[in-house]
C-alpha cells in the first residue's frame, strides 16, 4: 500500500474540490508514491506529532489542520512551521491535510458536533454554491437508454433527495464527415440525418472527470458532442456549518451545560442567554463568525463555534445565543473519525490516533 491509496480513501470522503479558496490542503509533504509503513492521524502536526509517527513506525501524518498555509520562503527551522517540515523530511513522513474539505463535507466536522450533541434533522447551514453542473450530451436514440444508465452508474443525474434525475428531448442531429472520419452511423463525405436523444444530466464537480470518461466509453459516436455549465443551486449536502434538533426542548443554561462536558470545554464564552429554551441547534467547528448572521436566518435558537471576538458577541442582538466552546473544543473529535474511517476502509494496515495534545490554549 502506498501513500496514494490512502488519499484516495480521504478525497473520497471529503473531494478537495469543495475546500475553501483561501485553504492549503492536500499532500504537503512526501511522495504521493511511498510505500507506507504506518498512519498517524492527528488535528494538527507539529514537531511532537512527527516524533510521535518515529515512535510508532507511521510514515503518513493525516493531519485535519494544514501545517503549511502560508508560502514558505526558506526552510532554516527558525518558526515552528519549518521545523517540523524539517523534521518530518529528514525522516521520509510523508504529511497531508484535509480541513476545510471535511469542514464543506455532509459527513464532516459539523455532521460530527451534531452527533456528539445528540442533534436529530441535519441539514447544512450555508450550502455551497456553484457546485452543481450540468453536463448535455447527443445520443442516437436507439443508444439513449444504455449510455443514460452509464452515466447514472457514474453519478450523474442525483439531486438533493433523488437520483437517476434526467432531461430528454428528441430531434434531429445531423452531421458530415471528412477523408479521415470513420462515422458510425452514415457514411463519409456524404450529409447524414440520425433521430436523436438530447440527454441532460446534473452532477457534482468533483464526478467530472469521471463522467467524461463514462460518456466518452459508452458513447456510440466517433466524435462526441457534449456542453457542460456550472448551475448556480446550491447544493444542500456541501457546505460549512449545520443545523440540527435537540429531540426535546432544553432550558439554555442546561444546554450549555450539556455543551461542556460533551465537548471537554474548559470554559464556554457566550452571549445574554436571551432564550428561556433551545430546541434548533446550528454548529459551525473551528471560526465561525462568519456564520452568525446564517444561524440567525436558519431560525437557529444557539449557535455553537469557536473565536468569536468581543464584538462578535453584540451581533447576537437577542435573537439567537452564541457560544465559544474553543477551536480546538469544536474539532477534537475529528480525529477520531478520521481514524474510525480509515480503519473501515484499510483493514489490514495500521490507523493509529495520535495521543499527543496540540491544544496551544492553555486555562488556569
């Protein structure tokens, strides 16, 4: 087994296509072609975790948080960062990131809050936009049927709740070849007429290539006509953050609680508990700002994330409860997915979870 075939289990789960812009993910370190000896999966990767994989034999670090985010313009081992590249190079660990392609995944970091909070009803709370394409292809009719069936098989065609979704039309292709064409239907240099199926298909980005190479096997024709464009839907099962239900109303203050110990929060730092009760739960791992004013529209009772500053906390404006629990608090567990995954997935190599704290927040 080697270093790729791990990836490939992990961009599967989470497709790096759906990462954010501004994040740093993938294979940032090694060989996608080393053989493996071991996996250590880890929240973050610093020099104790690359020690930690020495110890036990694992020469790939799955690591949630990216250690290289920033360009690095020398490697002199003068910050943490380039230390511990340094030191995971010298000993052949190869280090890869998965972040906000897990955050934007249905079954991802928030799906994972929701669970360890005993939330019901998940939805996403701000679903990606322009994930969704839909591909258009030119089929003889008697061909339309099968090559429709292929591209179902290869994913194409699910929306939301359904599958096998599909548009047909049926008309007239034509077309004429030259010296060098070897038309299946029709002959060259002469004008052909042919009844056909005009096929529509949606599919999520990340199938793309995978589609094309079904519709360029399956299809009856020489030369294939396609169109493909992006749809502006959202698509409801990629995105940051969720919505979930507690399955019996509980008092906020209770809740809180609840929050604490579940989530091994040294403190909570929340806003004016400006709701006797919560029952609608919106969860957002990591920094979650940004998502104030989407829990708020969601209808969101409390909203449960991480680095909120002074500020932040006036935005609540007594329409919803907003709690800090720490960035480290909100993605702890994630690890431990990862590592529950992997292990289904690669059941005869060693998935091995870390047990070195990265916490760089510290309590009195």
């Amino acid at each position: 087994m080697i270093v790729q075939d791990v990836i490939d289990h992990l961009e599967t789960l989470a497709p790096p296509t759906y990462a954010e812009d501004f994040d740093n993910i993938g294979l940032l370190v090694g060989s996608k072609d080393t053989k493996l000896t071991g996996i250590l999966v880890t929240l973050d990767t610093l020099e104790a975790v690359v020690d930690e994989a020495i110890a036990k034999n694992c020469n790939l670090i799955v690591s949630f948080h990216p250690i290289i985010f920033k360009g690095l313009k020398s490697l002199t081992g003068k910050t943490y960062v380039e230390r511990t590249v340094l030191k995971a190079i010298k000993n052949e660990i190869a280090i890869y990131a998965i972040h906000t392609a897990l955050d934007n995944a249905l079954h991802g970091v928030n799906s994972i809050i929701c669970d360890q909070l005993g939330l019901i009803n998940k939805t996403v709370l701000i679903p990606q936009k322009s994930t969704i394409k839909k591909l258009t292809t030119y089929v003889p009719v008697a061909n339309a049927s099968a090559l429709r069936s292929q591209l179902f098989k290869a994913g194409a065609g699910n929306l939301g709740n359904y599958d096998q979704c599909s548009f047909n039309t049926e008309g007239t292709g034509t077309y004429r070849g030259n010296e060098h064409s070897n038309p299946v239907l029709g002959r060259k240099g002469e004008f052909h007429e042919e009844n056909e199926v005009q096929i529509s298909v949606t599919y999520n980005t990340h199938l793309e290539s995978q589609l094309l190479k079904t519709l360029f096997k399956h299809h009856p024709y020489e030369e294939v006509a396609y169109e493909i464009i992006t749809l502006d839907n959202y698509d409801q099962h990629i995105g940051m953050g969720m919505v979930g239900e507690l399955k019996n109303k509980q008092s906020a203050t209770s809740f809180l609680k609840l929050v604490k110990t579940k989530m091994k929060a040294s403190c909570i730092k929340h806003s004016e508990i400006s709701k006797p009760s919560v029952k609608k739960v919106a969860v957002l791992g990591g920094s979650g700002c940004f998502a104030i004013s989407a829990a708020k529209r969601a209808g969101a009772d409390i909203l449960i994330t991480a680095d909120l500053k002074y500020h932040d906390f006036f935005s609540a404006e007594n329409e919803i409860i907003l709690a800090d629990i720490g960035h480290y608090e909100s993605e702890q567990y994630t690890k431990n997915y990862l590592v529950d995954y992997l292990s289904k997935k690669i059941t005869n190599f060693a998935v091995v979870l870390s047990t070195t704290t990265t916490n760089p927040v510290k309590y009195l």
